[in-house]
C-alpha cells in the first residue's frame, strides 16, 4: 500500500512539472509557416494515390460489367435461343475473356506501380519475310531493339489512346445528353422503354471509355514520371551496356589484341631464326609474310567471334556476322584486284622490285614492294614516294641500265626550253623545276611542263651560228679568200676573248647567194661550260665578222627594193 502510494504521488508530480514547462496558449493563432518541401513532397504523393485509388475502383466497377455480361453470354449459349447463333456468341465470350484478363492486368499494373510486361517470358512470334533459319539467327537482335525501343513506342501509344478516348468521350456525352432530353418529351410507354435502354448502353459505354481513359493516364502518368534526365539516361545506358554487352565486346577486343600480338612475335621470331632467315626480298620470305597476313587478317576475326560465342552473347554475334558478310559482299567485286595485288607482294606481278617504272609521267626504281611501295628517283629532291600497293596495278615496270638518266637536266645545268627560256637549273623536285634566269630572276615550271618543253642542255656543249652577208663586188674571191681571211680574222679575235678557252673548233663556209648579197656561214663549237654566253657567242661571232670587213675594205651590202614602172601608152 505505501509504494503504491509512492508511485502515486511521483506521477502527480511529473505531470504538475508537464504543466508547468509547456508553452502558455495565445488567444490569437501565430501565422502558419509556409510548407516544407517534404509536406508538397507528401502532398503530392497522397493526390497521386487517391488518383490511383480512382482509377482502380474503375478498373473494378469495368470488370464487374463485363463479367456480368460474360455470364449473361455463357447463359446464352446453353440456352434455347443459341440455336443457330453459337458461333456470334461464342466469339462474344472470347472477346469478353480478353478483355477480363486485360482489365485484370491493368489491375495488376496500377497496383503494383511497375510494368508487368518484364515478367512475360514467353515471346511473341515475330513476323519476318525470310526463310526459318534466317528468322531463327535474327530473332535475338530484332527482340534486343524492340527492347531497347519499347518505352517511347509505350509512351506514343499510350498518348494516342488518351487521344482517341478524349474525342470517343465528347460524341459519348454528346449522345447521353442528347438521350436524356429525348426520353423528358416522350409520353409512349413502348419507346421511352427503348430509349431508356438505349441510355443506360450508352452510359455503360461512357463508364468503360471513362476507366480506358483513366488506365491510360494513369499508365502514362507513372511512365513520365520515371523519365529520368538526359544525362542519367546517358550513364544508366552506359552502365547498363558496360555491365552486359559492353563487357563481352571489351574482352572480346582484349583477347583478340593479345592474339595479334603473339602472332606478330612469332612472326618476328621466325623471320630472325630459323629457315625464313633470308633476306626480306627473297620469295619465300614474301609467300611466308602474305600467310602472316591472311592469318592475321581471318585469325583475328575467328577469335572474337569465338569469344562472343563464349560468353553467349548473340546480339553481339549475329552483327559482327551481319557486318562481316556485308564486307564480304561489298567486296566481291574487288576479288581480282587482291589477286593482282597477291601476286605483286609475292614480286611475280606487272611491277617488280629493283625495276624501273613511269609514275605520274616521272621514272622511278622500285626500291621496296610491300603493301607500301618505295619509289626512288635520285636525280630529283626529295624524289622518294610511299604509295599504296593497290596504285600499282595499272603499272608496269622494266629492267634499266645503269647509265640510263633519271632526269633530263641536274642542278646547276643550263637549259633552253622549247618556249625560248634560257636559263640555269636552280632546283628540281617531283613537284617543281626552278630556272635562274640572266638577271637573276626565277622561273618556276611543274616538273611535268617542264618535261614537255623539251629542255635543250647546254652545259654538255652547244654550237653558236651567224650568218653574214657580202656585196656582190667580191663575188671572184668570196669562196676563197674572203673565206680564210675572215676565218682567220674571228678565230684570233675569238681566241683571244673570254670565250677562247672553251672554243672546240670554228669554221667558215659559203652558205648562200642572197637577192642582195653573198651569204656565208659562221659556226662555233663550245665546250659546256661556256653555257652561260650561249646567247652572247652569236653577237660576238657578228662583232667580229663587221671589224673584218671594215678592216679589208669589204662593203656589207643591204635590202635594195627595186620599183619597175610601166611606160605611161596614152597621150598626154
């Protein structure tokens, strides 16, 4: 009794201290806070399940009817007046039973809040215009895009049935209102009994649009809401990928790099020991690179399709097979151009190693014949090109001797061209030709112009001409002794010019008897290296030719025109 009465008064005196401590209470209320994010947050969560509650008790009250009819039709069917109409029934039922299971699966997916089409392990059979093996080989890829598809083709959908509801639901209302007003004014029993029927279809046909429309909604609602961002699109794709397929495409590149790589040892290995130690040119060491090849080249595809085999992965499989066969079709064509190429690796081909060839209108020695080819031209800078083998298909080469020219001309030579250029050779490239001019300009010409005009080299020795002309007074001695005087005249007075130390041999000679002089000929034989005066050799030989005549009297005679007039016949 004395502890009870212990506890007693502890309790009373707890609960004065309660008293005590708690806030007083105003008459007037404080002014509430303005709500949390958390209390919208609840906010919105409880609007969206009283909405999903909406929907549900109309998914029920939908199934409730059609259940009900299913059970008037399956009466039907057992009873008298089915004779003759089973079939029209019984696609009835049929139809009625789809849509209770659809309505069961609505159910169901409102409910539970996710997408009960996952869980469906059965697929549908796909329709495809090929034969069963294909169909069979191209199930998996066309399944794994009607996956990856399925969401905005569910979204599109389901924003067309909303849609199409929306509309059906105006004509439905338009028809019940329409109904309603018609069964005020009818007085005849018969007829407002019928219309009433005709109503009530009509309401029941407003209720099941009502509840699609909802289920579509509230469907729709639920799979915009589960929209995530842009960029966390982006890296559950990239998670989800690198988790499956991107995993089995990774170690598929890793164990095919690791096999190239040992294959390209081995390769190296027995090109340095062993009975292919031979020079790299020799044609077993060619037939043994061109296997290296194919066995690179067919070795690697086969191992990443075995890999992809291994861990199982279709997809992945079926369109590496898809773009191997597409290659190998696209390719089909190309097949005597890898034969013309096999058989230019292995130098029994149209072009061939240490042989000389005409590339883009320039020679060149074939230095080294792999899938990239080494052209040389060693007259010319930089005259070195790496060309793919394929572009030497259409070419042909031949053996050379080793005093053929790669080049008409080298640097430092004097030239004349067709066009009348007289110049030195400054530089010489596979693009380019470069002329010092006198004076010291520069004349550039593509290599290939400058080929077509013919270039005349002058440093290997030229020959200088003039032609002069005497009066006919020493027509008795013009071919004697004019002809050595002069001679001898302008092959001292050449002698003892700059030009004499390059002087070979010089003549003179009658050429001609002009309509107004006696014509002879002066010719003057170079070395080359006299080829910078080539132009001044001419003028000079004249020079000396006029200061021999001056010299011995001799007139130099001009153009005379001589005018014959006719006798005037009549009289003046």
């Amino acid at each position: 009794m004395g502890k009870t009465t212990e506890r007693l008064a502890a309790i009373l005196v707890l609960a004065i201290g309660l008293i005590l401590l708690a806030p007083p209470i105003h008459a007037e209320a404080e002014p509430e806070a303005a709500p949390s994010e958390e209390a919208l947050a609840a906010a919105a969560a409880a609007q969206a399940v009283a909405k999903r509650e909406d929907s549900l008790r109309g998914i029920m009250a939908s199934r409730e009817a059609v259940a009900t009819k299913l059970r008037a039709r399956q009466n039907d069917l057992e009873s008298d007046a089915a004779v003759g109409r089973q079939q029209e029934i019984t696609a009835d039922i049929t139809a009625l039973s789809l849509k209770l299971e659809e309505l069961d699966a609505n159910f169901t997916e409102i409910a539970a809040g996710i997408d009960t089409k996952s869980f469906e392990t059965t697929p549908k059979a796909e329709q495809i215009n090929l034969g069963q093996e294909v169909r069979e080989l191209l199930a998996p890829l066309i399944k794994e895009l009607k996956r990856a598809s399925s969401r905005p083709r569910e979204i599109n959908r389901l924003r067309t049935e909303i849609t199409e509801a929306e509309e059906q639901l105006e004509l439905i209302r338009r028809a019940v209102a329409n109904l309603e007003s018609l069964l005020d004014g009818v007085k005849d029993r018969r007829l407002h009994e019928k219309l009433k029927s005709e109503l009530a279809s009509w309401q029941e046909q407003l209720q099941k649009t009502e509840t699609d429309h909802d289920i579509a909604a509230q469907k729709l609602d639920q799979m915009l809401s589960e929209r995530t961002s842009i960029g966390d699109a982006i890296r559950n794709v990239f998670q989800l990928f690198f988790r499956s397929r991107g995993r089995n495409l990774l170690l598929a590149l890793l164990v095919t790099g690791a096999f190239l790589v040992l294959l390209r040892r081995l390769h190296r290995q027995a090109m340095r020991s062993g009975p292919l130690q031979q020079p790299a040119n020799s044609f077993w060491a060619r037939v043994f690179n061109l296997l290296y090849v194919l066995a690179t080249i067919v070795g690697g595809i086969l191992v990443f399709l075995i890999v992809l085999y291994f861990f199982g992965d279709w997809v992945l499989l079926i369109v590496v097979l898809l773009l191997i066969f597409g290659v190998l079709w696209a390719s089909k064509q190309a097949i005597p151009k890898f034969w013309i190429q096999g058989t230019l690796l292995l130098d029994m081909g149209p072009v061939r190693e240490g042989e000389r060839l005409d590339y883009d209108g320039l020679p060149f020695r074939v230095d080294s014949l792999n899938f990239y080819t080494d052209l040389v031209n060693p007259a010319l800078s930089g005259g070195h090109l790496r060309i793919p083998i394929g572009d030497l298909s259409a070419l042909r080469s031949r053996p050379f001797e080793a005093d053929e020219p790669w080049f008409p001309t080298t640097v430092g030579e004097w030239v004349l061209l067709s066009d009348g250029t007289y110049g030195q050779v400054g530089f010489q490239s596979i693009e380019i030709v470069d002329l010092r001019l006198k004076g010291d300009s520069h004349k550039i010409y593509a290599t290939r112009d400058f080929l077509s005009l013919s270039p005349l080299k002058l440093s290997t020795g030229f020959r200088a001409r003039a032609t002069f002309g005497l009066d006919y007074g020493l027509q008795s001695i013009i071919t004697s002794e004019v002809v050595r005087t002069l001679e001898t005249s302008v092959r001292e007075r050449l002698t003892a010019s700059f030009l004499g130390e390059y002087l070979i041999k010089m003549r003179v000679g009658f050429e001609a008897a002009g309509p107004s002089s006696l014509d002879l000929r002066i010719v003057a034989d170079f070395t080359g290296d006299a080829a910078s005066a080539y132009k001044i050799a001419p003028r000079l030989l004249q020079e000396y030719c006029v200061d021999t005549c001056n010299a011995n009297g001799w007139v130099i005679p001009f153009g005379q025109l001589t005018l014959h007039v006719a006798p005037n016949t009549e009289s003046s």
